[in-house]
C-alpha cells in the first residue's frame, strides 16, 4: 500500500477551484526513478485516481493545484514566500535541536544550473501569451 499526500484545505479555499496535478513517485528512498506527473484534473478526480494507483503499490501520489501564474513577478513571490516558509521552518528546527542537544549544523547547498540552452530564452512570455497558451492546452485536453 502507497501513501498519498495532498493539502487539508477548508471548504472554502479559492485553490480547490483550480485545476489539481498528481505526482508519483518511489515511497522508498532505495528505489531511484524520475517522478511521472500527471494532469490537469479537478481536485475530487485527482484525488481519487491517486488513491486508484497507489492502494496496490508501493508508491506515493502528491496531489497538488496547478497555479495559473502568468507572470515571473508572481511565480518569484511564491519562490519567495516558499523560501521564507522553510526558512521558518528551519530557524524552528534549529531552536529545537539546540533545546535538545546543542546547536546542530544544518548544510545548504545552492543548485547552480546551466543556463546556455538556445532553445530557452530568459524573456518572459507575455501575460497574452500565456493565456493563449492556456486555451492550446484547453483545446488539447478536450479534443
């Protein structure tokens, strides 16, 4: 049986409303494979193909919205307030182990990627733009 992970939201949470995507992945930290995402679905959909794939499998199913950000400028907020979040969240683990055992060295490392692809540009698409990109999805979702 595999484990399924997702947001406990109240009822009126503006995010069960947005489209819902699944991601599957090893449960055990032994086994190494590249996680399959899937969707868009609505979130009850989601949810219960996810429960559908993992019941038998040792596998797990994070079910999360798909936020429809259509600038940089918002995607850099949510990294931003992503950031502030573990941050947090490490300044209370850190406070923690020190009440517990002495302060404990906590390592973080910085990813550095490669940026010279030429079929990736580094300009922002338009807000236009990404919303004509939406109805192409739309489109191929419901064909």
């Amino acid at each position: 049986m595999g484990a399924l992970v997702t947001l406990d939201l109240p009822a009126d949470a503006p995010a069960l409303t947005l489209p819902w995507i699944i991601t599957f992945g090893p449960l055990n930290e032994d086994e190494e494979w590249e996680p399959v995402v899937c969707g868009p679905y609505e979130r009850a959909h989601a949810l219960a193909l996810a429960e559908a794939v993992v019941a038998d499998e040792d596998l797990m199913a994070v079910v999360e919205p798909l936020q429809p950000y259509v600038t940089a400028d918002q995607i850099l907020g949510e990294i931003a307030a992503s950031r502030l979040a573990a941050e947090n969240e490490d300044l209370e683990t850190a406070a923690l182990d020190e009440e517990l055992a002495g302060y404990g060295d906590h390592d973080h490392h910085g990813h550095d990627h490669d940026h010279d692809d030429p079929d990736h540009t580094h300009e922002a698409p338009s807000i236009e733009e990404i919303r004509a990109g939406f109805a192409r999805i739309a489109a191929k979702l419901t064909a």
